[in-house]
C-alpha cells in the first residue's frame, strides 16, 4: 500500500519504517528541514535500538522517503497516518494544535486539488477522546465532497523495545465507524498479527479511550507500588519481598511493580493529566488519577530527605555524582525524567552535580547547560564523589567495580533511585547504601577504611 506517515517524532519514524519494513511504499512528512535533511542521509535522530538498522535498509530500497512537502504526502497516501505531537497544554489537557493544523491542510489540499480517491486519516497520535470527530469535522468542512474516513489506530510503543512492539503487537486497537476503513486497516495490519495476536476493532471513541486507560492503569500501578515501598520503610518491611508476594498473584501479576522514583517520559505523565482533565470537561472527577499525580510528583524526590539527613541538612558543595538521566533505560528521552527533578532539587541545596548517562547526555546538556558538570563514563563521576545518586537502571551499572568505585569516591555512600543493588552485597563490599522500599544498609564511618 502507499502509506504516508506525518510527523516523524517517536511515534512516527517507528511507525513509517515499520510499515516500509512489511512491504509498504512509505512517505514520511517533517516541516523540520534539518531533520529530513539527516533522515534522508540516515541519520536517526532519536535513540531506539533497532531503528537505525530498519531505517537504512528500508530507505536503501526504495520504500522509505522523508519530505518536508505536505502536500505531495497527502497525494501520496492511501492511508495518511498522523503522528503529531499532542504536547501538555497549560492546564494539563492535550494541545491539539499540531493536529487540526494538519486536518485543515488535509482538508484545503483535497479540496483545491480535486482528489477523489478514497482515503483514510489515521490518528497515530494519543488524542483526547472525540478527536476523531474533530478531525473529520474539520476535514468534512474543507473538502464535503472528499472521499475521507478518520480512524483512530493508538500506538502502544515502549521506548526501548518501540521495534520489536511494532512489528509483533500484542494488539491492534483500530477505531472506526467505517467498514470499509476497518477492512483496509486489517489489511494493513495483518503481516504483523500472524502469529495469532487480535486486531480490536471498535468505534473510535473507545479506542481513544483504551490508550488513556492503559497509560493510566500502568502509571497507578507504579504509584500505588511507590506508596507500599514508602509504608515498607516506615513499619521496616522489604519491599521487594511484598512485590514478589503480591505479584505472584495472577490476577496481579509481576509487571509494573517496581518502585523507584517514579515515572516519567513522553506518555505516562502527560497521558493520566490528560485524562484526568477529559474527566473534568465531562463533569466526572477521576479521583484515583489525581491521587496518581501526587503520589508520582512527591515520589520524584523521595531520596533528596534521605540524603539530607545523612549529610546533616546540608548539602552545600557536596559533590553527587549521577548516574541515569533518561527517564528509563535504553532511551535517550529525558522528558519528565525523574533524574532532572533530583539534579533541580539538589542544586538548589547548594551540591555540585557530575553525571553520566549512555545516551542521554546530549540531551542533559542542552536543558541544563552547564549547571552540572558532565563524565565521559560511569567512573570519572565518582571521582572524590561525597555520595552516588542512581537515577536510571542500565544495564551499564547493574554489575560495577565496587572496590574501584570505592577508591574513587570520598566515602562509599549510595543513593539509589531503582534498588539495581542486592543489600547484602551492598553490605558485604562496606557500602552505606539507600533505597526505595527496603532496609538501609548501614556501615559506620570508623569502619569504611577497614573495607
């Protein structure tokens, strides 16, 4: 099929190669010149494992293009997919600017060029629900005589695993009205369920929704495993062995009950806002979600108390090295990082800030300049480092020099934001150590040398 893809952020430069890679004759439409520049040169302009690989084989054989002409997408597309970005408005609803400037420009092109083939709009994009509507309002009006379904198709990507998500989908949720629409897109959409998974079709409202709701019920997940940890601290339960218990429960299961220092990136928090102001504009109060709010946006900082009492209320020149800036491993977003939060927290107290990151870094730089200081690996930061923060689980720090690290810092104090560390072996390599959830691991300071 001839697949045009606008927007070629996260969503859809995953989502155009996906379909270049089953067979698909894909444009993907940027008005960003530089980065259709870099695209059409294959450079990857995000950090996804796998993307790279999949973009240059397929613009390599002629099924993947990148424009910045709008209009020669629209021609092209059977199928126009928009993939635009639906950025937290100021009272925390989803800004639908991008997205019904595109609708009109759909709409205008139509009309203006008399196109009379059949196509869809797809909105790829997580929109509030009744966007589907809007959008064929929009283009209705601009083009009545305009053979147009608008389907809702919501993606379901986890950045770091976004390839392996698009190409083996636990499910596709497509939302129409339309017959016609539905079949096309099951058409589309067959080479990646072969192996059984379904195609959910429903009307467009309900899968509006169903993205929404599982963004939601995975960030109350975190919360609520977040506010065990905090109970576990107070009454001296491990909460590790509460995940395990409660997660070996089928009806519970293991997934998403981590705690930590809560979440963040490009859907979750900005998905159950979202939400929950849809709830308001309908007159239904979301009571749970604004309680997962709280809970995340205290969660954030939950260690900086924690390190205040260990360096008697004052962290002035107290040097933190960091380690994690991406709000999750295998990712270079720091949207919503919980790492940031931290590093805003901690300057404001006076610390001097070093930290490293895989990938993520450039991106630090260009948000925090040269408010911290940044290290070319995990440990030139610890370097006469009065204590680590662990902000991020990569797999890099899971298993580091311990007696090197010690040697590089101050004093062997840990912090740790993802509990990546067993506390026994914290304890047998003489760390103080700090998590989220479980016992804190003591060593007084006469002892430190003799470790």
């Amino acid at each position: 099929m001839k697949i045009t893809v606008i927007g070629t952020g996260y969503v859809g430069l995953v989502t155009g190669t996906g379909l270049a890679e089953a067979g698909n004759d894909v444009v993907c439409v940027d008005i960003n010149e530089e980065k259709v520049r870099k695209l059409n040169n294959g450079e990857i302009p995000i950090y996804e494992p796998g993307l790279d690989v999949l973009v240059d084989r397929n613009r390599r054989a002629g099924r993947l293009h990148f424009t910045t002409d709008t209009g020669k997408g629209i021609e092209h597309g059977e199928i126009i997919f928009l993939a635009l970005p639906t950025p937290e408005d100021e009272d925390g609803s989803a800004d639908l600017s991008y997205v019904k400037s595109v609708a009109e420009q759909i709409g205008d092109y139509l009309r203006e060029h008399d196109v009379k083939d059949y196509k869809i709009v797809v909105n790829k994009s997580t929109v509030p629900v009744g966007t589907a509507d809007e959008v064929r309002r929009i283009i209705r009006e601009k083009a009545p005589e305009a053979d147009v379904d608008v389907v809702s198709n919501p993606e379901f990507l986890r950045e770091g695993f976004a390839v392996d998500d698009f190409m083996k989908p636990e499910r596709v949720v497509i939302g129409t009205s339309s017959e016609r629409a539905a079949r096309k897109m099951e058409k589309l959409y067959q080479p990646f369920v072969r192996s059984g998974n379904p195609i959910l079709i429903m009307d467009e409202k309900s899968a509006e929704i169903t993205k929404y709701a599982a963004n939601a019920f995975l960030a109350m997940k975190i919360s609520f495993m977040n506010e065990i940890a905090n109970f576990c601290e107070r009454v001296g339960a491990d909460v590790d062995k509460v995940r395990i218990g409660m997660g070996t429960d089928s009806r519970i299961g293991m997934r998403f009950l981590f705690p930590g220092i809560g979440y963040g990136g490009s859907c979750f928090p900005k998905d159950v806002k979202a939400l929950y102001k849809t709830g308001q504009e309908y007159g239904y109060d979301f009571k749970i979600l604004k309680s997962v709010m709280e809970v995340n946006e205290r969660q954030r900082k939950a260690l900086v108390p924690k390190m205040l009492r260990f360096f008697d209320g004052d962290l002035k020149d107290k040097k933190i090295a960091v380690w994690g800036l991406s709000f999750k491993p295998e990712t270079d977003d720091i949207r919503e990082a919980p790492s940031l939060y931290i590093i805003e927290e901690l300057l404001k107290h006076g610390a001097q800030i070093t930290a490293y990151d895989p990938e993520a870094m450039e991106n630090v730089k260009r948000r925090l300049g040269d408010k911290i200081a940044y290290a070319s690996n995990p440990y030139e930061a610890l370097k006469d480092a009065d204590a680590l923060l662990i902000s991020t689980e990569w797999n890099a720090f899971r298993s580091p020099d311990f007696e090197r690290m010690k040697k590089l810092m101050k004093q062997p104090v840990v912090f740790d934001g993802r509990n990546i560390y067993d506390l026994d072996q914290m304890r047998k390599h003489g760390f103080v150590y700090y998590s989220i959830g479980r016992p804190q691991v003591n060593v007084t300071r006469k002892l430190w040398k003799e470790f």
